[in-house]
C-alpha cells in the first residue's frame, strides 16, 4: 500500500494511484472503481492548508457508485515541490495558478497511457473552499464539464477581500490588489458562464467564508440561468447550521455523512442518470 493511503479504507487503497499529471509533474490522486471501463469522472480541489489525500470517505461514495475521482493538491501544498503557500496572503497566487492548470489535467487524463478509462464528456468540476473558488473561477470559461459541486466556498471574492456593508468580515483584512481579486472572481465573469447543474453545500455559521457571500453569488447565478433560457433549478444549495466542525467551515461535523452522500446522490444523477448530460469537449 502507498504510504499516502495509510488512513484510506483498504477497498479504496486498492483502486487508488498517485501519478504526476502534464508537463508540471502536478501530484494527482486517481481512483477508479474498475480501471477497465470507461468512467464518469470528478476532477477535485482541495482547500488552503489541506491535501489531495483528505477526505477519503468522498472518494470510496463515488467509486462505489461508478464514478472516478481525480484529486488535485493545489500549489504550494500536499506533494507540490517548493516553498508551501499555505498563508491567506498566498491565496490569490494559489487560486490563479490552479485555475490555469485545469486544462493541463483534463488533457493528462486523455493520455493513451489510461486506455481511456476516463470518461471525458462526463466529467465534474468541484472544489472545498479555496479549491471551490478554483473550479467557479473555470467554469466562467468555456469548458468540458457537465457539472459541478462546490463547498465551503464562495463566487464573490471580492466580498471576502473587500466587503460592503451588507457582508460581514470573518478574517483579518489581507493587502492585495483589486484587479488580481476581480480577475480570478467568477462574479465578475458571470457573462461568460455556460448554465451547467451546480450544487453548493454551505454552512449558514460559516466562520471563515460567511454563508450570505455564497448565497448571493448563487441567487446571481439563478438570474443568469433565467436570463439564458436555462432552469434556475439546476443551481442547487444545501445548507447546514452549527455543524460543529473546525470553525463551521471545514467537513460540516455532525452533517458530514449527509453532506457526502448528498454531493455523491447529485455527481450520479447528473453523470449517470438520465439527466447525464453528454457534452462534446471544446
């Protein structure tokens, strides 16, 4: 067993490979249920400070339905080389590098070297936290993905890093530069996003990335929907209350199960059900 795969259930272990994704080395976990036939698959960002290995209980969900999962460790973080960037002064750089490496992965996983193992016009796009902000910043771009799921996170950067009246300040204030927030911030993109299903999983006591953000970059994105002749329904939101988790932010505690089985539910339905949409890649 790989030594990284010391915590994961040994059904998991068995299915799992750390590989280097692209010409950047970019550490990545695969899971696949089978590594024979061609899967649904959930291309994954972690949050600031976290790695590619947690949460192996989302993992074992998906592959015990049919769906592979490839785990990104964001830069500066899990098996990255180089300097960690785990400071919120660091985020911002961490945030634009990932999202210029998402196409890079998807291209790896076409490798012939998979045999096509990887279903790539039934793929997700997701994200905890700061992996969240990476897949809403892409998905403002024309893309491959045929749905997506966020936690934990928000699509209005601009009201963590410069917030009005209306929105609370849950960290201490961080020096940075308007435009580099505005151009990683998916609600300033908002044109340009192709209506897709999305869930959003949230807790109302967030204490690191308050709750009324998410909800209004959701209630914003409903709009788009409508205003593109989509159904604001496939924007989807979970909340949960006083989880007990670290700071209401991470893993939602007490709701955990639910939260996971909720986010696996929502992954098969659109992948694998009859509501899969096929998309051809752009």
């Amino acid at each position: 067993m790989h030594p990284r795969f010391a915590d994961f259930p040994t059904a998991l272990a068995a299915q799992a490979r750390i590989v280097r994704l692209g010409a950047d080395d970019i550490p990545a976990l695969l899971v696949h249920p089978d590594w024979e036939t061609p899967r649904p698959t959930l291309l994954w960002f972690h949050g600031r400070t976290a790695h590619k290995e947690l949460d192996p209980g989302r993992y074992l969900r998906l592959m015990r339905k049919g769906i592979a999962s490839c785990a990104i460790d964001l830069p500066g973080h899990g098996e990255r080389p180089g300097p960690k960037l785990h400071d919120p002064e660091q985020t911002i750089g961490v945030l634009t590098q990932g999202i210029g490496e998402i196409d890079a992965i998807v291209e790896a996983l076409a490798d012939p070297g998979y045999e096509g193992v990887f279903d790539l016009d039934r793929l997700a796009l997701g994200g905890m936290s700061a992996g969240g902000m990476i897949a809403l910043r892409r998905l403002c771009d024309p893309h491959p993905f045929a749905a997506a799921l966020v936690e934990a996170t928000t699509g209005r950067l601009s009201d963590l890093y410069f917030p009005g009246p209306s929105m609370p300040r849950t960290t201490r204030p961080i020096e940075v530069s308007r435009n580099a927030v505005e151009a990683i911030d998916p609600s300033c993109h908002l044109d340009t996003w192709e209506p897709l299903p999305l869930l959003a999983i949230h807790a109302t006591t967030d204490q690191m990335i308050p709750f009324e953000t998410q909800r209004a970059f959701l209630d914003d994105l409903r709009i788009h929907y409508h205003a593109r002749n989509a159904d604001p329904a496939l924007v989807e939101l979970l909340s949960f209350t006083e989880t007990g988790a670290p700071a209401e932010h991470a893993g939602f505690g007490k709701f955990g199960t639910e939260a996971k089985n909720a986010a696996a539910d929502f992954l098969a339905k659109h992948l694998l059900g009859e509501s899969a949409t096929s998309r051809a890649r752009p």
